[in-house]
C-alpha cells in the first residue's frame, strides 16, 4: 500500500491520537488494503481486534477503537470502508490494467520476434539444403500450411504466395562465400547471404573471382567483416581489373612482379645482340648460369 506521507503528517490522527490509537490505526489500514473488497473491514470487534494487534484483548481494543477506526465509514454491505485507501485502491488497479495491457503487447511482439526467428532459421535451412526453395519439402509444407491460413470461411483462396527470386546457382555461391569466411551455416552473419549471392550474379559478376576477392581479403583477417558490404567495393574493383586486361591477384595477394634476370641471361642476351642476333619473333628463354667463371667479365663470352 502506498502511504502518503506528507497527508499523515498533516492529518488530525497524527494530532490527536496516542500511541496504542496511532498504531493500532495504521495497522487497520494495512489490513484493509488487503481484503477483499479492497480499503473495507468487517464491522466485528474480535477481527478488529485482532487486525489492530490486540488478539483476544477486546477491552483493550475498545479502549482505542474510536481513534483508530478515524474515517472508516459503515456502507450499506455492513462493511466498514475508507475513502482514501479506497481512492488508492482504485489508482493501484489501473495501474495493474495498465500493466496488464503493456505485458499483453510486449508478449505479442516477442511471440512476433519468435516466429520471425523461426523463419530464419527455416531459410537458413533451406541455404544449407543446397537447392532451390520450391523444391524441398519442408519450404512447400511451409506453403501449403500459409495457403490453409488464408482460406477465407466461405472456401476463398488467398492469392498464391509469390516464388522465390533466387535460383539453384545463387545457393550454390552462398555456400561457397560462407565457406571462404570461414562461417557455420548456424552463424547469425549467413542471413542475407543468398540475397547477395542473387544480386551479384544479377550483375554479372563471376562466382569465381567473387570467391577469389573475399578470400584474398580474408587473408589479412582474423574474423569475418559484420556485412558482405565490406567486400562488394573490392569485387567490383576486380571485375572492373578484368574488363581492362589487368592481371588479377591470387587469393593470397597481389599479382607478382615479373622475375629478376640473372646475370648469365644478361651476359647472353648482349652477346646476342653484338653478334646480330637479336630475333623480337623468338624471345630469349631463361637458361641456367654458366659453370665457368664469369668474374672476368662479358668478354669470355664474347670470345666463345
């Protein structure tokens, strides 16, 4: 029961009464905040009594029963009600319906999260199976029970569900993109996999230097980015790479830079061109140094 303070300290109980009369007051309003109906009690000496804290001591509550019953008032039930526990009372169970209205509401939302939940993980399923969503079982069970939902009692139909927009190759290179992360089909990051897949295979991209693109990237960390965002920047930087003729990387880094000439391809690649023959048609393969000792010079060479 709430208690207002500052209206007890202010009201002519406090005033007028003694102890034993305040206290047996007080505990005659905790009572009556509990019984049913709520802010009333009985009109019987020997409950009173006992709810003021006297037992069987009926002459000593009657010693104090004019004070401590200061504004209860007698209603035509044969109970004896106080106005201001029964205007908190009434505060109180709105405040309960209130309650009551927010937890219904907040029990809708999460049953609502739950089954948004479910569906997830029913996609997610569906992405582990591999193959296009009208063609397992359990996704057109899934159907069939929605379509029963919607049947109208007069025998309507509800309009068909519309089909899926991705294809058996947009699930195949889900797999594929959650593999090069290093992912379980289970993680939270997988969901919106597929529809990447869709959109990028919708724009042309190849699977296979997509694939190439993420796991070049992932080389160089320690977790999977929290969006395939993160890698559609770098894709279509080597998509565009490609169109120009620009050599692509391999998934581990950057194209290598063209291998050093050693010294004996360039001693005989001189040779060759002091003695006329140099041929643009037939490029100079690389061969393996010399067993003699070159420290003389390009002219052992020359003299050979």
């Amino acid at each position: 029961m709430p208690l207002d303070v500052v209206r007890l300290r202010d009201s002519d109980l406090s005033v007028t009464a003694t102890g034993d009369e305040f206290r047996a007051a007080i505990l005659l309003w905790c009572a009556a905040w509990h019984q049913v109906p709520a802010s009333s009690l009985p009109d019987d000496d020997r409950m009173l009594a006992r709810f003021a804290g006297y037992g069987r001591d009926l002459k000593g509550w009657k010693a104090v029963r004019e004070a401590a019953l200061h504004g209860f008032v007698r209603c035509s039930d044969g109970r004896l009600y106080h106005p201001v526990i029964g205007d908190m009372a009434l505060k109180a169970d709105q405040k309960r319906k209130g309650n009551s209205r927010r937890t219904a509401a907040a029990t809708a939302a999460a049953a609502a999260a739950r089954r948004a939940l479910r569906e997830r993980a029913e996609s997610r399923d569906d992405v582990r199976n591999g193959s296009n969503a009208e063609d397992v079982t359990g996704p057109k069970r899934r159907e069939e029970k929605r379509s029963e939902e919607n049947t109208a009692p007069s025998g309507a139909v509800a309009a068909p569900p519309l089909k899926s927009i991705f294809k058996p190759g947009d699930f195949e290179l889900t797999e594929r993109i959650m593999r090069a992360q290093g992912l379980d089909p289970s993680d939270p990051k997988v969901v919106g996999t597929t529809y990447f897949a869709n959109k990028w295979r919708e724009a042309g991209w190849q699977p296979d230097l997509i694939i190439a693109t993420i796991e070049r990237l992932m080389a160089k960390r320690d977790k999977p980015p929290g969006s395939l965002k993160y890698f559609e920047g770098a894709i279509a930087d080597a998509h565009a790479d490609l169109a120009r003729g620009v050599p692509q990387g391999s998934a581990t880094g950057p194209p290598r830079p063209p291998r050093a000439k050693t010294a004996a391809e360039v001693f005989l690649e001189l040779d060759d061109k002091l003695n006329g023959r140099n041929d643009a048609n037939e490029p100079h393969q690389p061969v393996e140094p010399p067993s003699q000792d070159l420290s003389a010079g390009p002219g052992i060479i020359l003299d050979a």
